[in-house]
C-alpha cells in the first residue's frame, strides 16, 4: 500500500472512529481498529478532537498500545500523558523502546520528566537517563540498547536459540552482532547467515570482523550517511573504549533524514524553523514570529541596493532608461545564484563535493555563470537596445553587466555555502534569498558603474 492510500485509509478511519464514539459504540470502534495498521491507527486517532483520543487509544489492545503510541505525534503524545490516569501512564512509558521514550521525554517538560524518570523501573531508569546523557542530534541519543548480542564461541545452534528467547525484546534481530567479556564489539552478522549455517559451526568462524561502526558522539546527519552508504538495517553504536552499546535503525534514520531535509528547506526560504516539523500546526504569531527574524535581516541587507542608487542618482539622470534594466539584472543574478547555492548545498549533504574538491567546484560554477552570461548577453543587447529607442550605451552597459553580474553570482553561490560549511555552520543558512540579497547590491553596483564609465568615454547617445 502506498504512503497516499495509507492517508486516505486513516482519514476514513478517523471520520468512522469518531461517529462510533460519539454514538457510544465502543465494540463497533475496537473492531475498526483491529485490522488497521498500527501507523494508520496513530494518524487516525491524532486527527480525532482531543477529547476522544484517550477514548480510542484505550480501546487499543495493550501490545498494540504502545506501538501506535510510539507513532503518534509528539503533541498528541503529550495530550494522552495529560489524560490518562497514572498507572495508565506508567505502564505506557515503561513498555516503549528506550529510544522512542527519550524522544518523548525531549519534548515533555522537566517536571514532568523527572516525575516519570522516578517512577520507572530501576533498568528502564539507568537506560533512560544514560541516553538523556548524550547530546541531542548524536547517536548516543537516538540509538536503542535493545539488541542481540552473541559471543564467538556460541554455536550457531545456540546463536539462534538466543535470538528466539530475546527476540520479542529487541528492535531488531536482522543483524546480530558479537561481543567479547568486556562487551567490546568484535564481529556481526546477518540472521540469515546464522540460519544458513552449520548448527555446529562457531559464531566466530561465520561472523564478520570488519564491522562498520559509529560513535556515541557521532553527528545523526553522519550516521544516516553510514547506513545509507552501506545498507544497513542497523549500525551499531560503541563508545570510547569500543565497547557496543547500542544500535541505531534504519527507521530512526528515516526521521532524521526527514527532520533535517526540513530544516535545510526551511533555511533555503529564510524561515526559522522549529524543533520539529510542526509550522502548519503552529498558531498564527508562531509563524510570524519565525518568519520575520530573517525577512528583517533581508531588509536590512537590501538597503544597500537603495544606498548604491541614491548614490549614483547622477548617472540615472543623465540616462533615465538605464533605471529600466536594473529589476532584469538583479533578478538573473539572483536567479544564477540560487541555482548555485543549491547545487553546492545539495552536494555537501551528499558529499559529492568533498570528492570534487572545493576549489573545483567554485571553479566550475564561476566558469558556468560566465557561460550563461555570454548565453544571455546575446539575447539581452539587442532587446535592451529595441526597448531604450536605440541607445546602444544602454545595450552594452546592460550585456556587459550581465555577464559580470551572473559570474558573480555564480562564485557567490557556491563560495558562501562552502565558507559556511568550513566554518562550522549550516549551509543552508547561505541559501537563495541571501545570495540574491548580495548579488543586488553587488549587480547594481557593477551596471551603474559601467554605465557612469561608457558615458564617461563615450558620452550620452
């Protein structure tokens, strides 16, 4: 079934879920969730109206509970917290996976949380505190501890004896891995290899010693690289001293992938963007509020246009036409520009650029900006020409800018990004309305300069 029909599947299933518990109908509501999947479950109970999602999510058999908990949105995660009774609360926080309760205790308030921490079991407590210890966006944060792990000297009729007893507790039995007494990570290998092999042979002579791994403080934007990079349905997590302590999953990486191609979207439209993906459900002052910090800082950045045209009000006076053009340039310069800054922020998410090299990429985009310049110059002269009556100064003044304004905005495009990146911060951040915000300045600039120096030489036409 596709992402679209799953939509569609919830949204039926919201619309009957409700008319059944407003009618009172509560065996009728259990029969329509039985077959629903557990994320079609979640969406449709978080569209109900607040006051009937404890009502449906009770009606949920418990092992199936805690899976749909788990999918739904943070906010009606915290709306079922708030009405549910204590016990209910508990058991719910207790039974979920230790990585999807830390991702629910981000978002709860600190009070909350340490009333919760202290009501968890002893084990569920010391797993829980020890992830809310790494820093956030790390994997220390975002892996589990719920896997199967095995030693060399396990037969693999043992090996799969293990994974039987533990495999209802763990995230994932697809990839196994093996450790030695002081849980330092020395091999992994697949289920299938395990089954496939002689009951007799040894988990040390079929296993995989080349393991690939990442560290507690390893950026989340990194380890989704690794399991994109290699496949993996899991990556295992180790700390300094190599000793394995947790996995992360590929639908955790899902997340992540998802959480920051928003942010990167959202910094490429010079909008702040929130915690979470969550700008549609944001009140009104919210969006505003997000969105005016970096449209003040445009303002603010396009008054330099103003300034260099008030400044050379005379070359305008002497040839009013040339005002006409200045809208066509800017904006191809900001339009070259933004095509550069996504290509360069595209490549650094997919790391193509650090196989090509920095200074042949700006290279590369500098020359092609000059290219669609001279592209553009051909087609600009003489409608500049046709459009200012035949004044070739005009023309000339408005080809010549062009390629030097989109040239410009070329190597801006892929430099800043770059800059950014070297520095430490997000690339993003140098994305389309900034470039075109410089190249304004910038291409305005470069037109009347090259204006003032043709009337200069040649006088007015």
């Amino acid at each position: 079934m596709s992402e679209a029909n799953g939509i569609q599947v919830a949204e039926v299933v919201a619309q009957q879920l409700e008319s059944l518990l407003e009618a009172g109908n509560y065996d009728g509501a259990k029969l329509l969730l039985g077959p629903v999947q557990e994320v079609d479950s979640a969406e449709a109970i978080g569209r109900l109206p607040r006051t009937l999602q404890a009502l449906a999510f009770r009606l949920l058999p418990k092992d199936e509970a805690i899976e749909v908990y788990e999918y739904l949105e943070p906010a009606v995660q915290q709306t079922l917290l708030e009405r549910l009774r204590s016990g209910e609360v508990l058991e719910l926080v207790e039974e979920m996976s230790p990585d999807d309760r830390v991702r629910l205790f981000d978002e709860l308030p600190a009070k909350v949380v340490r009333r919760l921490l202290a009501e968890l079991s002893p084990a569920e407590r010391r797993v829980t505190a020890q992830l809310l210890g790494y820093e956030s966006e790390t994997a220390g944060r975002l892996m589990t501890t719920e896997f199967v792990d095995l030693k060399e000297f396990h037969s693999a009729a043992q090996a799969l004896t293990i994974v039987r007893r533990r495999a209802r507790d763990t995230e994932t039995i697809y990839s196994l891995y093996v450790t030695d007494g002081s849980r330092h990570l020395t091999g992994i290998l697949s289920l299938r290899d395990l089954v496939v092999a002689d009951p007799d042979d040894r988990v040390g002579d079929v296993m995989t010693r080349d393991v690939v791994s990442v560290g507690t403080d390893t950026d989340q934007e990194e380890v989704a690289r690794a399991i994109q990079r290699y496949d993996f349905l899991a990556v295992p997590v180790v700390d300094r001293e190599q000793r394995l302590v947790g996995i992360v999953t590929v639908d955790d990486v899902i997340d992540v992938i998802e959480q920051e191609a928003t942010r990167d979207l959202y910094a490429a439209g010079a909008v702040q963007a929130g915690d979470e993906d969550d700008y549609f459900q944001s009140n009104l002052f919210t969006v505003a509020r997000r969105r005016v910090v970096w449209l003040l800082v445009l303002l603010l950045a396009n008054s330099g246009t103003a300034a260099v045209i008030a400044s050379m009000d005379g070359v305008l006076k002497q040839v009013v036409v040339l005002a006409a053009f200045i809208p066509l340039l800017i904006g191809t310069g900001g339009n070259v520009g933004a095509q550069s800054s996504t290509v360069v922020i595209r490549g650094l998410s997919t790391q193509r650029i650090q196989a090509l090299g920095t200074g042949r990429a700006i290279w590369r985009e500098a020359v092609a900006g000059a290219l669609l310049g001279l592209l553009m110059m051909l087609v600009v002269i003489p409608w500049a020409a046709y459009v200012s009556g035949g004044n070739w100064l005009v023309a000339a003044a408005a080809g010549f800018s062009l390629v030097a304004i989109t040239t410009l905005a070329a190597t801006a495009g892929a430099a800043l990004p770059l800059l950014f990146d070297r520095l430490g911060l997000d690339p993003a951040l140098m994305s389309a309305p900034f470039i075109a915000t410089a190249t304004d300045v910038a291409g305005v600039f470069i037109y009347l300069q090259t204006a003032a120096w043709l009337l200069q030489r040649v006088g007015p036409a």
